[in-house]
C-alpha cells in the first residue's frame, strides 16, 4: 500500500473519476462468432499534423504489434496515392481538418476519432464541454452568443468521451466502433484536456475498435452485448467564433476570463484588448484574493503589475468583490497585424515580452518559491509578500521526515518551452534548493510538459527585434537551458528525480537524463532526438549522459530514428529508470511515495557515496567543459552555418505552416 504524505504537492490535484465511467469503458466484447481477428494489423495514420495524440497512437499500436505508417494530410490527391502505396487494413484520421476523400473511405475501413462522445458533432468539441462547465456568473459574450444561448439546462455534464467512428460523407455522423468516458477535469485548458484525457481515452478506444476489424468487410463484427450510452447526447455543435470567446474586461468576471481563455487554449485564443492593441490570450491564471484586493479602483482592463512571464489585468468584480486574472501568453491578434503596415507574423509569446516596454514600467509582484500551495491556501488567499496560493511558473515544497525529505520542484512553462528567462529562473531555483536539507529532489517539470527544450518562438521574435537576430538568440538559449543541465549534474550531495508528468521533446529529454532517476508515466511521449528540427545537433551534455545510459551504438541509433519513443518502451531500452502508472492521475502518488522510499533508504549514503566517485572520475577523464564545448560547436555550424535548414524548419514550426510532404520516417510506405 502507498502512502501520500499530506504535504505531498502532487497530491489531490485532480479528482477521481465520477464512478460512474467505468460503466462507459471502450473495451469491447466482440461475440465468438463475429469474424473479428485478432490477427497484427497494417495501420495508416492520417493526420493534419503528427500531433500528441497522433504520436501517441503511433507508439500503442506499434507496442500492440501493428505495422504502422504515417501520412500527413495534405491533399485528396497525396491520401489515395498513399492508401495505393500503404494497402492498409484500417486507416486511421486522429487529428484531421478536411473530409477522408470518398474513394478511400467506401473501399476500405477508415476510422475518425472524435473528442466527443456517441452522438457530438462539430468541429469544437472541447471546447463547448468546456464552457459549458457551469454557468456564467454574469452575463457574458458566451451567454448571449444569439446562436448558441447557454443556461443552467446546459451546465456540462460530468464527463465527456472520446469515440472512434467510421468515416461517411457527413463529419462524425459514421457507426460507431467503440467510445471511451472521462471526467472532465476542473480548470483544465482544453490544451492539456486534449494532452492528458483525450489521448489516454483515444487510445483506449482505438484499440478496442481494432478489436472489432473483420477481414473483407466494412462493417464491425458484432458486440456480445451493446456499448454503453453516453450520460447525454449534445448533437450537432457549431464552431466556436471570435464573438463568443470575446473578452470585455468591464463584464467579465474572473471567473469568465478564465473560463473563455481556457476553452481556447491552446488555440485559437480568447480575443481581448490589452494596452490598447487586440490580442488572443492564453494562460490564463487566477489571481488570489489578496491580489484581487490589491486591484481594487483600477479601472476595468488596465494591467497592474507583472510576475514571471504574466501580466496582472484588472477585470469585473465578483460575487467575492474586485477581480483580476494573471495572462501568461498573448498573441497579437492576426487580422489587426494583417491590416497594419507590419511585416511581422504575430507569434504567441510571454505577455511580459509581447509588450516589453509597457511591462518593464510595472511594478513586479515577485512571490516565494516556497510557498502555500494553491489547493491549500485560505480562501482569503494570504498576502502579496507571502504569496500563498499565489500562481508563478515555479513552486517548491518538501516533505517526508527528518534525514528522509525530499524536495519538490515544480517548473510549469508554457507548453515546456524553456527561453532565456525561464532558464535563468530555473537555474536560481535549483542554487535556491541546494541549500535545503533534503535527501531527494524531484524535479516535477510542469503538469502538461516536462520540458521540450528551448523557446523556438522566442528565438524567431528575437529576428524582428534590431540589432537581434535569430542565430545570436539560438546560441543565448542553448547556452541557458546547458547551464540547468549543469546545475542538475553536478548536484551531487543528494540525489535527483527527473519526473515525466507530461511528454518531453529535444532538449527537454536530455534536461531529465541530467538527474540521476528518470521515471515516467505509461502515458508519457518522448522524442529524444533533434533532427526534425532541420538536423539540429543537439546539446544539454547529451554526449555525455545518452551513451552512459544505453551506450554509444544506441545512442547513434536512437538519435537518427526520430521516432517517439513510450515511456515504456524507452525504461525498457534503458532511456529511463522506471515507468509506473497508468496516468499522470495514478503516476503522482507513486512518484511521491517513491521518492520518499529513495530518500530514507538505509544505502542512501552509500549511493550517494557512489555518485560523487563516479562524478569525480567521469569529470576526470573528460570535462563536462569538453563535452559542452564539442556541441556548441556543432550548434555555431546550425545557427551561423551556410545551411539554413535549422531556421527554414524553425520558422516553418512557430508560424504552423502547412505540410508539403510526409517526411520519410514517418511514411514508412513511401520508403
């Protein structure tokens, strides 16, 4: 039995699933006499874009034993050309924009997964669960959306699905194979809805619809008994326009703010005015009472102060007295850009560098990095100078007994993107944590992401910016996230957790393999490698720790695939220490009562002991300095070299540009 210390910062996060949901499960009971077969299968994933959920398929079905294959959804013309090539036995669409091409989907079976259950329709699925949450407050821009009125009668229902159905000429109006249930987790962005519950139960219900493939027929094989039906049945929902997520900061509670921001996050955003320009808003976070208190007599929309990357905006009062909303991310609104003389696509960044002059004359709200958590803190909120329960990107708290205490480091950046700043934070945290007395730290990455490397957007504002360019940006960052990389190696009078809540991509892979445990979630994504990135070489001293790990053959191997990589699989190869958990839900105990275990093991000095000698004799036969040094100077040749293709694909990647081609270790049918 595990035990969760009460101080735990993991623990009571997310709530138990309604009991109700087992009832929904997507695990089929196909009849002895249906025809399915049970036999390995030739997979195509069809897909806008190789995202999340499409990786994370990708990896299952090729754990299952499936051939798998990936085709990026260009054109109709490119998808039958690739169902020609691939001859597959099921096509699946995880993450689509357009319509299956007629003559691929009445020849063979294709099946579209949908993040809605039996019966929704329509392109804005999570997003209509979210703002149906509960009612507004105060009547808002969703509430009076003439087309899509909401109410107390349409307050959302305590859990959602995912349903994979088979592909007709109407969007999600095919037979459905198979559905998985989820409880809709309370202040979730439908980002990292998406990231967490979404692909979990896409998952699930993929592999029970496979369950049900016959050979030489469109149709399922028939179920022994019938599939759950979902708790209500929305129907057709239309998209969810600008007007409806429109923010005017005179009738919006913070309550509304968060709730139209989090329905839009990670896209397209919450439109809104801030200092006079219009922008889209993402990250939103809510400010605590104290800070709300402090906002009091500021006019409606004017930004008070800033913390971290975010900016404190003043909004309507509530049933609780003044409101106010902490911003993390903005994006310049895009047809407001388009009608400005401006050359500069609009990319989504810090608030506090979008608007860099207006927030450098705030004043800063710093807060403690060990503080109250959020979940703990009094409904009065604390003080500003305490900060308990206050937001920021960085949080530590300990617990465990005396010579058993682990610290808890927690540094949730925006979609795990590391810049400059965040660095510098980060590394300050770590000196901060050193002087502790703890025998464990944990580093807990952020909730969605543990860390995807350095700040590609950052890095492409850094082009428009004079006397700036891209390249001079590149190097600052490799630099910066390479000094968290040595403040977590050379750590070494305790010892170091790196805790994959979430997926981890690049350089934040190699950022984990600096601690001395590595362990993961079975829902955890890595992509350990930085090719797709224009051949990108790579740093974060992955010379040095990759080979220690799986050797040098592997490491070369592994750094060539490009391939994601389940957590799983990668504790199998070695990649990781362990992986435990089904979910970041069931992962968060564990990991704490893990690295409570690690912390007042009796070998405890005695590893520690290790650490040291092999720290010592590994530094002696060959600098960290050196390693370092060898992969900047590869970096020099990506960022200043007379090969662009690092820049080419990183400009390609902020700005969401379309898909020519698949590239070739994705499609492995067109090799």
């Amino acid at each position: 039995m595990l035990w969760t210390p009460p101080t735990n910062p993991a623990a009571a996060r997310h709530g138990a699933a309604p009991a109700d949901l087992a009832a929904a499960s997507a695990v089929v009971d196909v009849g002895a006499d249906a025809g399915a077969t049970s036999r390995p299968l030739r997979i195509l994933l069809l897909a806008h874009a190789f995202n999340s959920l499409t990786q994370r398929l990708h990896v299952a079905l090729r754990a299952a034993g499936h051939q798998v294959s990936v085709e990026l959804d260009i054109a109709d013309a490119v998808t039958e050309e690739a169902v020609a090539l691939a001859d597959p036995d099921v096509l699946i669409a995880p993450f689509l924009k357009r319509r299956i091409p007629e003559a691929v989907w009445r020849q063979r079976v294709c099946l579209v997964v949908h993040p809605g259950p039996p019966g929704d329709r329509g392109p804005s699925a999570l997003d209509w669960a979210l703002l149906r949450q509960r009612p507004p407050p105060v009547a808002g821009p969703v509430a009076a959306a003439p087309d899509r009125p909401l109410g107390p009668d349409m307050a959302a229902p305590l859990s959602w699905g995912v349903t994979v159905l088979q592909a007709t000429a109407d969007f999600d109006a095919g037979r459905v194979w198979a559905w998985q249930a989820f409880a809709v987790r309370p202040e979730a962005t439908k980002a990292s809805l998406y990231r967490h519950e979404v692909v979990q139960a896409a998952t699930r219900a993929t592999l029970a619809a496979l369950q049900r493939w016959r050979p030489g027929s469109l149709a399922p094989a028939a179920l022994a008994r019938p599939l759950a039906e979902p708790a209500q049945r929305t129907g057709w929902q239309p998209l969810v326009t600008r007007a409806m997520r429109q923010i005017d900061w005179a009738r919006c509670t913070a309550d509304t703010v968060l709730r139209l921001v989090r329905s839009a996050d990670g896209a397209p955003g919450a439109a809104a005015q801030l200092l006079g320009q219009p922008v889209r808003l993402f990250d939103a976070q809510a400010a605590t009472m104290a800070e709300c208190a402090a906002a009091r007599g500021a006019a409606a929309g004017s930004v008070l102060a800033r913390r971290g990357p975010a900016l404190l905006l003043r909004c309507a009062d509530g049933p609780a007295g003044p409101g106010a909303v902490w911003i993390g991310q903005v994006r310049r609104d895009s047809a407001a850009a388009a009608a400005s003389a401006s050359t500069v696509a609009p990319l989504k960044l810090a608030a506090t560098l979008a608007f860099a002059a207006e927030a450098a004359a705030l004043p800063e709200w710093p807060v403690p990095l060990m503080r109250q958590a959020a979940a703990a803190a009094t409904p009065q909120g604390g003080d500003l100078a305490g900060g308990a329960g206050a937001w920021d990107e960085l949080h530590y708290s300990e617990f465990g007994p005396p010579r058993a205490r682990v610290g808890w480091l927690e540094f949730n950046f925006h979609n795990g993107a590391m810049g400059e700043r965040a660095c510098r934070r980060l590394v300050e945290a770590l000196r901060w944590a050193r002087g502790r007395d703890t025998q464990v730290l944990v580093l807990a990455g952020g909730a969605d992401f543990f860390s995807n490397g350095i700040h590609l957007h950052e890095i492409e504002h850094a082009a428009s910016v004079a006397g700036d360019s891209a390249a001079e940006a590149s190097l600052r960052a490799i630099e910066a996230i390479d000094d968290v990389a040595l403040e977590i190696l050379t750590l070494t009078d305790r010892l170091s957790v790196a805790a994959l809540r979430g997926n981890a991509g690049a350089g934040g892979c190699f950022l984990a393999l600096a601690a001395d445990r590595v362990w993961a979630h079975e829902g955890v994504v890595l992509n350990p490698h930085y090719k797709n990135m224009g051949n990108l070489y790579g740093s974060e001293y992955w010379t040095y720790t990759l080979p220690r790990r799986i050797g040098a053959e592997a490491a070369r191997a592994l750094m060539q695939g490009r391939l994601p990589l389940g957590a799983a699989q990668a504790a199998a190869q070695g990649l990781i220490d362990d992986c435990f958990g089904a979910d970041r839900e069931a992962f968060e105990p564990q990991l704490a009562a893990a690295a409570l275990a690690l912390a007042g093991a009796p070998d405890w000095p005695a590893r520690v002991q290790a650490k040291q000698a092999e720290r010592a004799a590994d530094e002696a036969r060959r600098p960290l300095a050196a390693y370092r040094a060898d992969e900047l100077a590869q970096m020099r040749r990506n960022f200043f070299g007379f090969d662009p293709s690092y820049h080419v694909a990183r400009h390609h990647f902020v700005h969401r540009k379309p898909h020519a081609w698949t590239p070739r270790h994705l499609a492995t049918h067109r090799r």
